[in-house]
C-alpha cells in the first residue's frame, strides 16, 4: 500500500458534515471497543473482590496524568498536521509527524522512568489504603514497562487524525482490544476449570494483558507507516530538520491541552481522596464503576470532537471561516442531542448496569445515584468537550486549560471539599460535578465564537 499523492482537503472542503463523521464514526467504534474492553477488564477485576476495584482505582489518577500528558501533546500535533495540510503546505506537514515521532521518544522515556521510580510513593500521596498499596503498586509498576508503547501509538494515532485518517488506526486499536480481552482471563486466574492453563497474576496480569496488547499495536503502526507508507504524510527521519519553531507550534496547543488534561487527573485523585476520607472506600469503587460507564456515553462528543480538531483545523488553514462555522454548528448539536437520549436510557438502567459490576448492595447503592445524577448534567458535556477540541483546531490551546482548571480547581472540587467536611450526604458530590458541567457549558461557546470572529477580522485585514 503506497502513500497518498493527495489531501483529503478538497473532499473536506467540498461536504465537511460527511468529513465530519468519516472522522466520528471510526473514532467512536474505536472508543467504544475500547469502553468495552475497561468495561470487561473491570469485571474480571471485580471477581478478585471489591478490595482489588479500589487497589485499581487508586491508578487511575495516575493513568489519566499519561492520557492527559501523551493526548495532550497529539492534540497538538494533530491541529499543526490539520492546518499545514489546510494551507496544502505538505512539507510543513512531514516536518510536523516528524516532530511528533521525536515527543513520543522523549515521553515514553521520561514517564517510564517517572513511574519505576516514584509511582509507589505517589499512590500512597494518593490516599491508597496501606493493606492496598502493594497491590496498587503491583499493578502500576507492570503498566510502567510498556508505557513507551503506549505512548506511540497515541502518536501514530495522532498524525494520522491530523490527515483525516482514522479508520486505519482505528483498526489497529481494535485489535489491540481484542487481544487484551482474550489475555486478560489468562493472565488474571488460574483457570482451574479449563485445564488451569491461566497464569493467577490478579490484577498484575490484567496489567501485563494489556501491555502486550500495546507492543502488538506499536509493532504494526511501525510496519504500516515506515515500511508500508501507509500514510499521506511521509516520514524521512534519517534527513530530520529540527525546528524550533514547529515544536514550539506543536507545544503552543499540546502543553496546555496537556496540563488541562493533568489538571483532570489531579481532579480524580482529589475526589478519590475526598470520597475515601468522607465516605469510605466503597464510595470510591462505585464511583470508578460509574467513570467507566460515563465513558460509553462520552463516546460519541469524543468522536465528534476528534473530528472537529481536524476538520476545523483544515478550514482554518484554508481560511475558510463559513466552513468553520458550519462544522462547529452541526457538530456541537449532534453531541447534544445523541446524550441526551443516552442519559435517558442510563437514567432509567442505572440499577441494572450498577449489578453487573458488583454484588455489594452498598457499592450499588452509591453507583446509580451518582449515574442518576449525573445524567442531567451529562448532555451539556456535548457543548463544553467540542468547543475545547474546536478551539485546538484553531490553534489557541490556553481556553481549554483556563476552562478545565475553572471547572475542576474553583469549581467541583472545592464544592466537593466543602459539602464533605460540612457533613453533607454523598449526592452533593456529583450535584459539584454537575455544577462544573454546567459553568463550562457557557463559557466554552462565548470563546469560540469570540475566537473565530477575531480570526474573520484578520483574514480580512490580510
């Protein structure tokens, strides 16, 4: 398969609502197999006992500051690749991959080296119970080894969004799903009952599942798009130019992303510390039960968001604002629609989804109240989560952090704090979190509105 002689610029151009969902469509697929997968993975954690969902639950603060740093970065790289190709600058657009594959190398190194190194002392700064920090830590530790993994094929998956193309890794994701939820069994029991073939690592093997998983992927982006030229971008790393400022480009949206994205994680812990503190540690599974399930219905804004970044990226390096306008209209009001009918079936399922997770009446109790909760405020995630992804698109990656640490910092966290120490019942946690919801529902749109009309006013000018 040879590499592309054309953009997908002019087909963009030509029906962006079309362009829109070729982006959407394999991006939620993707994300939903993956759901699935942390969905399926939290069950077979669940038959270890509840003690084991908290053990994990502790990581993912930890998990999401990797996502928020590895996602944050392709998010910018992503909107340099969209635009350069917008402005059918295609040697800017190499130079831009080139660039990313370069990031991926120092990340995975450095968050590696972070993770052996200190990661066992950060679960415990977490508030990881002592009778679970060994498990905690057990399960951190294997997931740090195939960290760098992990990180390329962010990146890969990255370069290829920024052309429009993501069904191709996509693909390569589901794979990966796949394979993890086929060893997850193996390496988590003992499998007595099948010939006792299973490996019994608990949740260090659905660690190591998982990281075999993301060397299988890494292994076929490398072979796809530097043996196969799978891509429209080429990349030619023996005759790398470093530049300054296409780095700085790539940072000037990727560090702020990034640092919302930390501020996200930073968020997660402080509301595990809150809810194990003033509510116990059941609170905390029932809550990372609901996070996961939060995921399947977040699925189609990520997708839609994925595809703004891109789409609104091209047409602003085509200076063409109509189109930009156009995209942002029809993508932000599909979000919405889509998980409000999402939020309804939730609503109305909570119990039921909450049982299949676990058979602590406790657990279940807290989890359907925080869905049901929740889904009021969740339609209103469709309007605050594209306007941050439109806003890469253009270019300006600070509203994003500004808003993230307004929702999180001044918003539901301190009201979480606040209600917790004063005594009030748990339902007053999620009512921060939807509180935040709400606040950045109205302040996104007002700044990409302001964003684009001053960006009309200098096309012009020009």
């Amino acid at each position: 398969m040879k590499n592309k002689d054309e953009s997908k610029l002019q087909e963009f151009l030509e029906r962006p609502e079309r362009a829109l969902w070729s982006i959407a469509i394999p991006v939620i697929a993707g994300m939903a197999i993956q759901t699935m997968y942390s969905i399926v993975d939290m069950l077979f954690i669940g038959r270890l006992g509840g003690e084991s969902i908290t053990a994990v639950a502790f990581n993912m603060p930890l998990y999401f500051f990797v996502m928020g740093i590895t996602f944050g970065v392709g998010t910018g790289l992503t909107s340099s690749i969209s635009r350069a190709i917008g402005a059918e600058d295609k040697k800017k657009a190499d130079n831009a991959a080139e660039h990313g594959v370069l990031l991926g190398l120092f990340l995975g190194f450095t968050l590696t080296a972070f993770g052996l190194l200190l990661g066992k002392d950060v679960l415990s700064m977490l508030g990881t119970p002592s009778e679970m920090l060994d498990e905690s830590w057990s399960y951190l530790r294997v997931t740090c080894y195939g960290m760098t993994f992990i990180v390329f094929s962010i990146v890969f998956r990255s370069i290829l969004a920024g052309e429009g193309d993501m069904k191709f890794p996509v693909m390569v994701a589901a794979i990966g799903t796949i394979l993890n939820i086929i060893l997850d069994p193996i390496f988590i029991f003992d499998l007595e009952k099948y010939g006792g073939f299973g490996l019994g690592m608990g949740v260090e093997g659905a660690a190591m599942a998982s990281v075999v998983s993301q060397i299988i992927v890494f292994l076929i982006f490398i072979y796809m798009l530097f043996w196969r030229d799978h891509a429209y971008l080429s990349f030619d790393l023996r005759n790398f130019s470093f530049s300054p400022e296409m780095m700085k480009e790539i940072l000037w949206v990727g560090i702020p992303s990034s640092i919302s994205m930390i501020i996200m994680s930073f968020g997660q812990g402080v509301f595990n510390y809150i809810l194990v503190d003033g509510y116990g540690p059941d609170s905390v599974a029932a809550y990372t039960i609901s996070s996961r399930l939060d995921m399947l219905m977040f699925l189609p804004i990520m997708g839609i968001a994925t595809g703004l970044v891109t789409t609104v990226g091209m047409f602003t390096g085509a200076k063409r604002m109509d189109k930009v306008r156009q995209i942002i209209v029809y993508g932000i009001s599909r979000a919405f629609a889509i998980v409000a009918v999402a939020s309804l079936i939730v609503f109305i399922s909570a119990p039921y989804i909450m049982g299949l997770f676990t058979d602590d009446s406790n657990i279940e109790e807290i989890g359907v109240g925080a869905l049901r909760t929740l889904c009021f405020a969740y339609p209103f995630v469709g309007i605050a989560m594209p306007c941050g992804r439109i806003m890469q698109g253009l270019g300006r990656g600070l509203p994003v952090l500004v808003i993230t640490a307004l929702r999180v910092l001044l918003i539901s966290a301190p009201l979480a704090y606040y209600f917790t120490i004063n005594g009030y019942e748990i339902v007053y946690i999620w009512y921060s979190i939807a509180i935040s919801i709400g606040v950045s529902a109205i302040v996104g749109p007002i700044w990409v509105w302001k964003t684009i009309n001053s960006l009309e006013e200098a096309n012009s000018v020009n």
